[in-house]
C-alpha cells in the first residue's frame, strides 16, 4: 500500500527529530557504536545492514538507529549483571575464607554451626608448639616430620567433630558473655543458655548436644553448682560467676569456662586465675610431666594479690581441684591435671584431650562439699547392678538412652518429662551406678574464680581447641 504525501512529511519529521543530535559527542559516540554494531553483526554472521534505507532516511534507518540503541543500552545492562554476579560472587568467596559457609549466625544464635560450614571443615583453635626439653630433637622435629603430618591428615574426621564442638562453645558464649546481667534468675541464664548451646551444635540424641549442665557457682562456690527447680537466687552486681558449660560431638567433650564480673574490684583475681590456666596450656603437652604442670600453674596463681574493700588478699590455687584427662563420653577419664606443686609424675602422652582448668581464691585454697545437690553422672566402669526399685528400673532406662554415661542435671529430667524421680534417683547412686557430684565450696564471704579451655595432643603441635578471642 502507497503511503500519501501527509505520511511521507510525517515520516521525514520523525526521522529528523530523531536523527538530531544532542551534542557532536553523541554524533561520535552513536557513530562509533553503529560501526562496533556493523562489525559484530558481520563476524556473527548476521544480516547486514541495508545502506540504501540508510541513506534514503527512510523507517528502515529509524528502526535500525532504535535496534542499535536497544543492544547498547541491553549489552550495558549485561555487562552491570555480570559485574554485579562478579561483585557476589567475590563477596561469597571472601564469607567463605571467612565463615566457612554461605549462612550468617542470627542474634541469638539459633543455627547449627554444621549449616554455617556445610563442607565439614570447622576453625582450627589456636595452635602451638609442644613444650621441648633440653637436647630432646624428637619433639624439635614433631612439626616438620613428614610421619606425624601423615598421622595429623589421617585424623582430620575426628579433629573437624571436636572443632565443631568447639565453635558451638564459642558462639554460644559469646552470645551469653553480652547477656548475662545483674537481676537475672541462675535459672533464667541456665536455661537460655543451654536453649542456644541445643541450637548451635545441632543436638541430635547421644550423637551431639551438651556435654554436661551449665555451672553458675557464685562466689564462694567454686564448682558444681547449677539451680534445681524453684531456685530463687538472683545474680547481683557484686557476684563472681563461674560459667562451665560443654558440648560434645559424637562423645568427644569440649569442656571450657570463663568467670563473670561486673564489679571491677575483681579484675585483678580474674587476672590471676586467666594467666594460671594460660601458664597450664604452655606448660603442657607430648611428655609433660603431671605434677611439673602444677608446680608452674601454682607460681603463677600465688604471685597475684587482689585487694577488697580495703583488704589485701593472696590469690590461692584451690588445691583439691584439677584439670582432667578427656575421653569418648567419658568428662574425666584418668588422669589429673594439678594446680598446686607436687602430685604425680606421669606424662602426657600424644593423642590425649586435656581440660586445662584453674582455680583461685581468697579463701583458705581447699573446697568442700556444700548445698543441695544437682548434678549427677552414670559411673563410667559400673557393670550390672540388680535394682529391687521398679522406679529406680525405669529411671535408669531414661538416663541410658537420654545421657548415656554424661552428666546430667534434675532440670534436665524436668525437661524430658520425668517427675517423682527423687526416690529412684536416690536408689540409683544408693548402689553405686549414678554418682552424685554436690557443689564445691571454700570458706563463706571469700571468692573463687575460674578460667578453662580444652587443648588436643596433636602429633605435630598442640590445639587449644576452645581458644577465641574473649578469653
């Protein structure tokens, strides 16, 4: 169909508004983007531009200006896509060296540490030297020996489940480190923090969960102490709160705690007890022996003093309290880790899980048993012990298939729904197959401190696998 002499003037008024341009610059750069077109167009083997419309002015040369514009405008809009895909991916890259994972942990924590490293592979804790005796060139060349590497590779699936334990330790404290406030009920505290612990190490029945209840011993209460139901004690602004809790993966125990202050008058008791286990981690490892360990945590605890209101006090190692060998579902599993001089010379040997823990006080240095009981254990090596109590019977399944040989607490069978247990209970460690472990306490009015971190044996270098940046 012929177009009429009022269409033709139409057309050629829109192809000058279009053609007009800006600025010679555009001219330029349209030019210049119209020859890159041509060129990409011949080299992919497309159709070719129609000079004769081009040089006739006609719709076809509107048309094929408005294409051109499009595919700019589209290959910019490509390129700003994949410069964004770039940028993420970089982003990805750098949380991955980072975190390990694509997740972020939320505030609070509620997302197990097993989703935030879906490859397996945990933080590695802090990593030091064996301590080398004199002439002793076995132990200089643990490091570089291409053997103890070999043995180090083949136990990466064991050392990755304890790492993971021990970064469920540290995002649970470092959540509860900000929580934790004067006015809260030990109840409250226990329970919110054992609720995040659950949610980090992905508990899953005796495979993974908590290693033990959260102590919260307050002041001259060093150890054992976590509240039953109803209790109605209230954390104060005065208070020294020993936070033990631990984590486990599939038996293998992250045991670690850290004291609480809010009154800075503590600070320098606190001190003293941090550079004691710290002095204990050094001193420790491939051949070390037992009781050399003591003698050094002691020196270091005994050259601090602390004042209060007024008063000066040496800081005391609390010597009928140690550190621990650790085993598969096993909290302590032979062999002891003093605090004061002497004790026995047994070493260290490689491959072996430690609790480095110490305890300082003002008081007399020596701890008793004090208050109503709350924590409890199955004795690891108790073999079969015939019960009359059908109670005792049936309390006792629930303790095997809930907590196995770990510790346990009376809120915990609150928790899973027991009641009317004290009868059975008492029967159960009556004869010896649960162990009752009541709350340890020094003098009244003095105050104990304590500081804990789990350390691994390793056949080149020693792990502090519990280490972070608070402590």
């Amino acid at each position: 169909m012929e177009k009429t002499s009022e269409q033709e003037k139409d057309d050629e008024v829109e192809v000058v508004e279009l053609k007009e341009p800006a600025d010679e610059a555009n001219v330029n750069e349209g030019e210049t983007k119209k020859k890159k077109k041509k060129k990409r167009k011949k080299n992919k083997g497309g159709d070719t531009e129609n000079p004769d419309a081009v040089e006739d002015g006609g719709v076809s040369a509107v048309t094929d200006k408005l294409q051109e514009q499009q595919l700019d405008g589209a290959a910019e809009g490509v390129n700003a896509e994949a410069d964004g895909e770039d940028g993420e991916k970089k982003k990805k890259k750098k949380k991955k060296k980072k975190g390990g994972g694509l997740k972020q942990q939320t505030d609070p924590p509620s997302i197990a540490v097993a989703e935030l490293f879906p490859d397996g592979n945990f933080p590695e804790g802090e990593v030091l030297d064996h301590p080398i005796a004199a002439n002793d060139q076995t132990a200089k060349n643990r490091f570089n020996s291409d053997e103890k590497k070999a043995l180090d590779r083949s136990n990466i699936g064991l050392y990755n489940e304890i790492r993971r334990a021990a970064e469920a330790h540290r995002q649970t404290r470092r959540y509860m480190r900000d929580y934790i406030k004067p006015g809260m009920t030990m109840i409250e505290i226990c329970e919110t923090l054992e609720g995040i612990s659950r949610k980090t190490i992905g508990e899953k029945g005796l495979e993974a969960g908590l290693a033990f209840p959260t102590g919260c011993s307050l002041n001259h209460c060093a150890a054992h102490y976590t509240p039953n139901a109803g209790d109605p004690t209230v954390l104060q602004y005065d208070d020294v709160c020993k936070i033990d809790f631990g984590t486990h993966v599939n038996g293998h125990i992250v045991d670690c705690a850290f004291t609480l202050t809010f009154n800075p008058k503590y600070d320098k008791l606190l001190e003293a007890v941090k550079a004691a286990t710290n002095t204990g981690i050094r001193e420790a490892g491939i051949d070390a022996r037992l009781g050399e360990i003591g003698t050094a945590i002691q020196e270091t605890m005994e050259s601090y003093e602390v004042e209060l209101d007024g008063k000066t006090y040496q800081v005391k190692s609390i010597r009928n309290l140690n550190g621990h060998s650790l085993g598969p579902y096993e909290i302590h599993a032979g062999k002891t880790v003093p605090i004061v001089k002497g004790g026995e010379q047994t070493k260290m040997e490689e491959g072996e899980f430690y609790a480095i823990e110490t305890f300082g006080s003002t008081g007399r240095g020596v701890v008793h048993d004090d208050m109503e009981t709350s924590h409890y254990m199955k004795n690891f090596d108790v073999g079969h012990v015939p019960l009359r109590l059908q109670r005792a019977k049936q309390l006792l399944n629930v303790i095997n298939q809930n907590f196995g040989t770990l510790a346990f607490c009376r809120r915990w069978l609150d928790r899973i729904g027991e009641s009317k247990y004290l009868m059975g209970l008492k029967n159960l460690c009556d004869v010896g197959i649960i162990d009752p472990y009541p709350p340890l306490c020094d003098i009244k009015g003095c105050y104990t401190a304590q500081y804990e971190h789990t350390i691994l044996l390793r056949p080149t270098c020693k792990e502090v696998l519990s280490r972070g940046d608070d402590y």
